[in-house]
C-alpha cells in the first residue's frame, strides 16, 4: 500500500484512500501510516501517560468527570463481554462533545494528558473525514457527507500485563462504533482474520482501522465487524494503546450507503446510542447529554488477577 499524505495544510488525495476500500471488505481492516504531525501527537500522548498513570489514585480521580464519562477511569468499569471479566486497563477518554465545557479547560494546566489526546484528535478526524467520503464514494455515490466529530471520543488505556494471570486482557469483541483506528507502543492487540485471532502488529507509525457493526449496517455487511482481543504478554513495562472511537452524531438520519435483507428496517442511529450498553456504559444520549454517572459503576473486580 502506498503511503497517504495527511498534511494538515495540503488538500488529501482522496483516490488513495477509495482505492483502499476493497482492501477492507477483503481483509477486514486497513493500516494507515502516520505522518510526522500525528507521529508526533502520538508520541506526546504516550509520555503524557507515561507520567499521568504513575500518579496516585487520588491525583488520577481529580481528572475524572463520570458524568460525560470524560477523563481517568479505574480497573473495572468497561467489559468486553460480561461485567465478571472486566477489561485489565485503567483508561482516560476525551470526548470532542465536552470542548463545550469550559471547566474541563482547567485540566490542561494539572493534566497534559488531556490536551494531548484533543490535538491527536483533530489531526484523526480529518483522517477519518477523508476516509468515510472514500467509503461513500465507493458505496453510494452523491449521498450526504456522515458526520462524526460531535460523538466521537480519544482514549488512552494504560496496561501492566506482569500484573495479572488472565491470558486476555480484552476478551474477544467488536467496539460496536463506525470504526476504531488504534496505535500502541507494545505487542498485545489481535485482530480476527480468517476465523483466527493474529497479531495486529501495530506500532507508533501508524493506525490499525477496524470496522465496527454500524460501519457493517452502513454497508449491508459486506465490510464484517472487526472483531480483536488483547494478550497477555507477562510484560513488566506498561503497555500503552490508543484510540479513536468513531461514532455517527446523532441528530443525523442516517441512511446505510447500501440497502439489502442485512439492514432492512433497522435505525442505525438507535444502535448507536445503545451500543455503549454492551461494554457497561451509559447510552450514548445519556453520555453526550451529561447524564452517565448515574448508569457507570465498577462492579467488584477481586478475579481481576485470575
């Protein structure tokens, strides 16, 4: 594949990406180099963990909003399939809803963290814009652009593999979004080819895009959701993933770009919004409209290590 310019002041040749798209529907996911500026925002996000993660628990919890579900979250909340098997990662998330909040700009002074993953963001969004009109393009020419940004979140999980027994620090699942583009800086993430679970391969230089089911509802499934765990590699060092979760807004209609038996009748927008309810979060309404600290809990995690 041809490496793609994302220079921020160019115009991005669009033809690169559509002639990507048959590659996704054949393979289930895409590699996307990084350019020096999203190299570089990569880079600072992982230092600003590095330093943000060693922090106390109770320095960590300042930087903590439950109610738009922005900022730290312990070992516990988020589940890939049942609240008893907990995701093995602390994570922080900024969503690009909650720039409306003035108070959370106070976070940048205390918390670098946060200021890296909103400048990451930027530079993934127009990434992800010239990619989802690649995906029109191919799919259904002269429909309306999707929008995203509003209802789309960075998050950074922060791994220690040597501290836990469990195989998988992720069970096997699909994010349930448009499509997650994730980098890290350590081995752990698998993707699902061909039925089997293989390396990911994924390094700092670049995002691993995997399709989630509304991007399959969007495109009458002939691009699967990307289904991906994480391994225990018994690492001493912590492992650092990050993410950019893309989801359609949701005071869109949202027509699939191809019609068939697969997504007859189904509101691609009410899947959505009750997608995060798999994981253990709020929906996403709830999330967006700043009403999600009273649906997130941590259910006990004693197994944790098991």
């Amino acid at each position: 594949m041809s490496a793609l310019s994302v220079d921020r002041a160019h115009s991005r040749d669009r033809s690169a990406y559509l002639a990507m798209i048959p590659q996704l529907e054949q393979q289930g996911f895409l590699r996307l180099p990084a350019d020096p500026a999203l190299r570089q925002a990569v880079d600072r996000a992982f230092t600003q963990a590095g330093e943000f993660f060693a922090r106390p628990a109770e320095e960590k919890f300042r930087y903590a909003c439950p109610d738009w579900v922005e900022g730290y979250r312990e070992l516990g909340p988020e589940y890939s399939q049942v609240p008893e098997r907990p995701d093995l990662t602390e994570s922080f998330s900024a969503w690009n809803h909650n720039r409306v909040h003035a108070e959370l700009e106070a976070w940048r002074a205390g918390c670098p963290l946060h200021g890296a993953l909103r400048e990451a963001a930027d530079l993934l969004a127009g990434l992800v814009r010239d990619l989802f009109a690649a995906m029109r393009d191919h799919f259904a020419p002269g429909a309306p652009d999707l929008r995203f940004f509003d209802a789309t979140y960075t998050q950074l999980n922060h791994y220690e593999p040597a501290r836990h027994s469990r195989d998988l620090l992720q069970d096997p699942h699909e994010d349930g979004h448009l499509v997650t583009l994730v980098t890290s800086n350590a081995p752990g993430l698998e993707i699902q080819v061909d039925g089997e679970f293989v390396p990911a391969n994924v390094t700092p230089d670049h995002f691993v895009v995997m399709p989630g089911s509304l991007l399959s509802l969007m495109t009458g499934y002939r691009v699967k959701p990307g289904y991906h765990q994480v391994r225990n590699s018994r690492r001493a060092d912590p492992r650092l993933s990050m993410m950019f979760f893309v989801n359609p807004e949701i005071d869109q209609h949202l027509a699939p770009w191809i019609e068939n038996e697969s997504n007859k009748g189904i509101d691609i927008i009410a899947r959505a919004n009750a997608a995060p309810k798999q994981f253990g979060y709020p929906s996403l309404e709830e999330i967006l409209s700043g009403r999600a600290a009273t649906r997130l809990a941590s259910p006990p995690v004693a197994d944790a290590a098991q």
